[in-house]
C-alpha cells in the first residue's frame, strides 16, 4: 500500500537546514541582517520597491488593510472562495467584507459583478488569486480607478505567478499585494507572510503597525521636546508584535532561490494529470488562460454534476486510497461565524456550486514519479466505481 499523499507539502533540502542553523549560531535571531535580507531579495523577485515581512500571511493581510485605512463600517470587496482569513482580517479592523461572486472556471472574483457591488462605503477590492491563477486584475485596477478605491491582491496561492508578462507582486495593477509563507504555499518560513508595494507611503505604515504601532523616525514624532534623549519613540497607532524572524527569514531566501524551479516542477505535475485526464468523464481539470502563468498552488478539479451528488465518497474513498485530497474552500459567508453576522446563506451561488464539486488532487514539487502515476491510476478508478454504483 502506498503511503499518504498530502495535497501539498514544503520542499526543503540541505541547503535550507544549513541556512537556518548559521543563523542559529549568529548574534541575530530576529530584528536582524536576514529580515533585511528577505525583503530586498523577495522586493527584488516580484520587481516591486518595497517587501515588509510579517509573521503570517493573516498578519500579512491585517497589517495591508490597516494600511489602506480600513476602519469601522468600511466594505472590503472580495471572494468568499478563499481561505477564512482574507475576510477576517477586515473584521480585525472593525471593516465589513462584502462577498462578490465568482468566475465557475478559474474560481476568481468575477470582475463583471464587482462595480455593482459598490457603494458609498467601500473602500478596497482585494482579488484573491485562486489556486494561484491570477484574477482579471487590469479590469479590476479600472474598476478601483474609477471609483477611487484601493486594491490589494490577496497573493497567498500565486507567489511566482504572472499576469499579462507582469509578476505577481509587482503591483503594477494594486496597491499592495499579500503573500503567506505557510509550508503548503509556493515557498516556506513555516508560518510566514509578507505585503509588497511601491508606495513608501504603505511601506512606512506597514512598517509601524508590525511592530506595536511605535515609529523612531525622527522626523515622525508629534510630541517629542528638547529633553527626549536618542532612546525616545513614539505609539502613535495601536499595532501588534507581528515580525518575522531571521531564522525564518534565513530559510526564506533560501527557498526564493528555487522558487522558479518549484513552479516549474509543479508545472510538469499539471501537464502530465493534463495528458492523464484528458477527455475523462467525471471532472473538468484546472484552466490556465493565455494572459497568465499560474503559480499552481492547487490542482482544483470540478466534478462534473452527474457525480456532485457523491462527492463525499468519492474524497473519503480518494483519502482511504493514501490520495490526500482537499476542498477549496467552504465559501466563507457559509461559515456560522458570518451566518450570525447575518450574510445570507443565498450568497455567491457560484461559489457554492465551485464548493459542491470542487477536489484539490496532490500537488506539490517533490512528488515522486510513483505518487504522480499512482494518482493518475487511481482517481479515474475511484470516479468509475461510485459513477456506476449510483
Ligand atoms: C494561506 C492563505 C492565507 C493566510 O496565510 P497564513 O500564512 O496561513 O496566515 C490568506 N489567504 C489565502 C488565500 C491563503 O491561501
């Protein structure tokens, strides 16, 4: 019997035990040379000017959204498939996310629907690009354009994807862009995150508000006199402890630099499910469209509607199979936390059908060549066995 295949997994070799044990041994652990490090290196991969690193992707998302001002009774705009913390963070902040509805084939917010979602109180629109492929984000910055708004890429899946021959973080189409660093995403720190802008306006208060929302920029204080010494700082905004630290930081660059060959490891996964699935009766594979280069965080296949209804036992029959497949994601306004908030259950139907067929099938650049086959084998058998029992 096979071992258990995860739907993703990090990949770390020697080289990033080694980078995290010189820090170790160094006189920083954190607050030093490789947070600098990490930023100018990941500032420097997305072509944008600024990276400010935060200890989650969610600090990440809360520390952008207290940048764009967010504040009580402010809309946030965004798609409620994705991973609880994009509509949180917005709760965080006393701000209400509104939930528009998504695209059935990429799983992205459907740029079409968001305008008429507008209104006097919305303040940011923030695409999440799903499963790493990256939203219409051209329409969408016309969008924010024309009604003043600001966009914030939630780029948690889509580190090292790219969108019209742009890179995801370059920000050419937002404001600030979010990435998490979590062992399952396109590169790890364990728990990681960073915000990437151009502004050095968002930089400085991203900066602040990771740590405790204290500022020792001379030129920034309102109260300081004549009598406050070289250890004088200043709270002028009520902000958290989120920093990330140099032995996070240390396996960070080491794993940027095989960012590029982890995608296009998990590139060669897609093409050959692409060359296994082709034409099969039971689910429609992931599409790529021809602007964008997915980062293929997730391999997101959608059940066909003959066998939705038996989409339980296909996952739990998968999974006792060793295949570790997921499901991305209960769209967050279903969840009882948002229901006693009151959003309607009647929300997003889109998303709630994307939900009711979608499975992530493995996928992660280190799958052996035996798992991959493996998966390939197995999945058709599985949906053959329950498409005929029904
Ligand atoms: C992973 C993820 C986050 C949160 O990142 P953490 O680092 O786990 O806090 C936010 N949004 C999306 C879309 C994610 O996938």
């Amino acid at each position: 019997m096979n071992k258990f295949i995860p739907y993703g997994h990090q990949c770390i070799d020697e080289d990033d035990i080694r980078a995290v044990v010189e820090t170790l041994r160094s006189d920083f652990l954190t607050q030093g040379p490789k947070v600098i490090e990490f930023e100018e290196a990941l500032a420097r991969y997305c072509g944008a000017k600024y990276a400010v690193s935060f200890s989650s992707g969610t600090a990440a998302l809360h520390g952008a959204y207290f940048a764009a001002g967010v504040g009580g009774g402010d809309e946030v705009i965004t798609s409620p498939l994705t991973f609880l913390a994009t509509a949180n963070a917005a709760l965080f902040l006393g701000g209400r996310p509104v939930f528009v509805d998504i695209e059935p084939d990429t799983g992205n917010i459907d740029a079409k629907l968001i305008e008429p979602a507008v209104t006097s109180k919305t303040k940011v629109i923030v695409p999440v690009h799903f499963a790493g492929h990256p939203a219409e984000m051209e329409r969408i910055a016309g969008i924010a354009k024309k009604n003043n708004l600001i966009v914030i890429e939630d780029a948690c899946h889509a580190l090292g994807a790219k969108y019209k021959n742009t890179t995801i973080g370059d920000c050419k189409y937002s404001v600030m862009a979010v990435f998490s660093f979590h062992p399952v995403k396109s590169i790890t720190t364990g728990e990681g995150g960073a915000v990437l802008t151009n502004s050095k306006e968002y930089y400085e208060r991203l900066v602040v508000f990771r740590q405790h929302g204290v500022t020792k920029a001379d030129g920034a204080f309102v109260n300081k006199d004549e009598n406050a010494g070289q250890w004088y700082h200043e709270m002028q905004h009520l902000g958290y402890n989120y920093r990330l630290t140099d032995i996070q930081c240390a396996l960070g660059i080491s794993q940027l630099a095989k960012l590029d060959k982890f995608i296009q490891q998990r590139r060669q996964i897609v093409d050959a499910y692409a060359g296994a699935f082709k034409d099969n009766p039971f689910f429609d594979f992931p599409v790529e469209k021809d602007d964008v280069e997915s980062a293929w965080h997730l391999y997101a296949i959608r059940l066909k509607a003959a066998y939705k209804g038996v989409k339980k036992k296909i996952f739990e029959e998968l999974r006792r199979q060793q295949i570790g497949v997921q499901v991305h994601y209960i769209p967050v306004h279903l969840q009882p936390y948002y229901q006693q908030l009151g959003y309607s259950r009647g929300l997003c139907p889109k998303a709630k059908d994307f939900y009711e067929r979608e499975i992530s099938l493995p996928l992660y650049p280190t799958m052996s060549k035996e798992d991959i086959d493996y998966v390939m084998q197995k999945v058709p058998d599985v949906f053959d066995l329950y498409g005929k029992r029904r």
